[in-house]
C-alpha cells in the first residue's frame, strides 16, 4: 500500500512510498484510509524540529489527524465494517503514572508516552491502518467529509472540559469568550464557545475575508487586530489563546474579567525575547483571582466529545474550513505553507 512516510530528525525526507499492509492482530480494527488533516506539528515534523521513529526503524508514518472506515472487526467488538471512525493519537507508557493509568494519558507525569504518527508509533497516512478498538471513536456518518477535524476538535474540547472545571471552583457564569488566532483550532474553540451560548468575539491578523466570514456565520464578532488593545472594550471572561504570539500570551494573561480564565492552546518559538512587568502580571492574577492554564492532546472522552460538538454544527461550515485537498500521490504539497485555514490528503487517490 501507498503511506507518506518521513526520517524523524532529518529534513527533505517526506515521501510517499510503498510500504507493508498493515497485519490484524487480537482487538484491532483493520481501517480504510479515508482522509488525513494537515497541522502545523506535521510540518514541524517533516523540517526535523522533533519526532521520534519506532524502535529499530529510521522511517515512520506519519499523520495524527486520522479519518477512515472499518474493513474488518475483531471478534466481540461493538464496531462494525462500514463504520466511519478516528484514531486516537497517544498511548500511555507502557509502566503508567497515575494518570494514564486512570485514562488521563494526555495528562502524563513522565513524558513516557507514545502518539501516532509522532512519537515511536506509526501514523495514520496510510491507505490503510490498525487501531486498538478501545482507541477508536465511531463518527456520526453525517462527518464523513469532515472527519479529520475531530482530531483538533478533540484539543479544543479537552480546553473546554478544564476551563469549566476550573469554573466550579466558585460561581461561574460566564458570558464573553475571546480566541486569538482565526485557524482551526481557534475556529473550533469559537464555535464550541457559541454552542454553549456565550457572546463570542475572535483575534485575528487577517483582513476580512473567508476568516471573518467563518466568524460570523456562527454568530461570532471578527476583530482584524494583532492586539488585545485595538479592541473595543471587552473584559472577556474567558480566553483561548491559539496563536503562541508572545505579545498575545502577555496581554491574554491580564486581558480577563475579575476571576477569569485563561486556557493557552497555542505553542510558542523559543528563541524570542519580550519586555513584560512581571509585578503588573501577578498583581492582576492575585487579587482578581485569575486563572492561566495550558492545554495539549486530547483523551479518549474529549475524542467522544469533539465528535457530539461536530455532528451539531451546521457541515456547511464545517466542510468551509477545509480550504484545499490534495490526493496521496501529491502529498507534499499539503505541507506547503499558504492562506488555507485546513489542508486535507484524500488518502483514497
């Protein structure tokens, strides 16, 4: 079969290649390869920035943002062939700590877990794969063409998940939510921030276009800003960073209404410096008793989550997000930077 594989820690190395049919074994789904979204970790993969390959190989496949349909089930399985499912993207250490031992493994203690695609496991940009039946999500088949963006999604409602448990600390009842940066991740948070009816404004860079008109289809306020100060005045009760700006990290950590939270979901470069008055941060989080966490991966339940949130939005919008598909055959052009929102291989061509 045909995968796009790469060299973990050596650039130029993305191809598509020949590689070997996956082998069934006891619990697993053998999977058609449907679709794969591309992100901003892929390409920092493909330029060598980290990854780790499996145990005794150079090459791995790579993709984490999986969408495929079940072929074969094992024997006893709740799955079905014909099922449109996504693969979860990590693993708990094979000794677990305490919180993959409990399902938590996005929450892992000692950085001893693997992921898909990633992290000493193959990925799913195969046309065809295996996934443990206890980590695959079954999809409303309604998402067929929209799929991979539960992956993301799943960031998204592992976000919302914390935000709301910090909320109980103490009468929450928010009502403004603010997302910085306008790509899927932040299009997700805005639309799952609507779902549960807040007054939703979104930060982003671009001019108006197809950004602002994602924004406001969903009944969300666009402001083309790089800044939290050419804002109209807005003390938002929440905000989700997914930019990784370093000036936006610093304004979003004291940008909040008293006892507000702030969930960063962005990833900054190292290497840059920026002038803050730490005293002006702490005092603000102090005495308003604010809240500045930071969120990646997604367990099983956030998967599960993400899948109920896509399946209520309005597919229309969904399938807007996906601003270029290209086939397997042409798989590197998906890694070339441009003005898409979402790049997709169909890994069926």
């Amino acid at each position: 079969m045909r995968a796009l594989t790469f060299a973990p820690g050596k650039t130029g190395t993305l191809a598509v290649e020949d590689v070997p049919d996956p082998v069934p074994g006891k619990g697993l789904l053998v999977v058609e390869g449907l679709a794969l979204g591309v992100c901003g970790t892929d390409r920092e993969l493909a330029t060598a920035e980290y990854g780790w390959p499996p145990p005794g190989r150079e090459r791995m496949v790579i993709g984490h943002e999986s969408l495929g349909r079940v072929l074969e089930v094992p024997e006893g399985s709740a799955f079905s062939p014909g099922d449109l499912v996504v693969g979860v993207v990590r693993r708990p250490d094979p000794e677990p700590c305490g919180a993959c031992a409990r399902g938590e493994f996005d929450m892992c203690r000692n950085g001893r877990y693997t992921e898909r695609g990633i992290k000493q496991l193959d990925g799913y940009a195969s046309q065809h794969w295996t996934v443990e039946a206890g980590y695959a999500v079954r999809l409303d088949p309604s998402l067929e063409s929209v799929g991979m963006l539960v992956e993301p999604a799943s960031v998204v409602a592992k976000a919302w998940d914390h935000i709301e448990r910090i909320g109980s600390r103490a009468w929450f009842e928010p009502r403004t939510l603010l997302v910085t940066g306008a790509g899927p991740v932040g299009l997700l948070a805005a639309l799952m921030g609507r779902q549960r009816g807040l007054d939703v404004h979104v930060l982003n860079r671009s001019p108006a276009g197809l950004k602002s008109r994602l924004v406001e289809e969903i009944g969300a306020t666009y402001h083309s800003a790089s800044s939290l100060k050419d804002l109209p005045p807005v003390r938002p009760d929440i905000i989700i960073e997914c930019t990784g700006a370093g000036p936006l990290v610093i304004e979003a950590m004291t940008g909040t209404a008293a006892a507000g939270i702030v969930c960063l979901a962005g990833l900054s470069p190292g290497g840059r410096t920026h002038r803050v008055d730490p005293g002006v941060i702490n005092r603000d989080i102090v005495l308003e008793n604010d809240v500045v966490f930071g969120t990646v991966n997604a367990n099983l339940r956030h998967y599960r989550d993400a899948a109920v949130a896509l399946a209520k939005a309005d597919l229309g919008w969904l399938e807007r997000l996906i601003t270029r598909r290209v086939p397997l055959s042409r798989a590197l052009e998906a890694f070339e930077r441009g003005e898409d929102v979402k790049v997709v291989i169909d890994l069926t061509r």
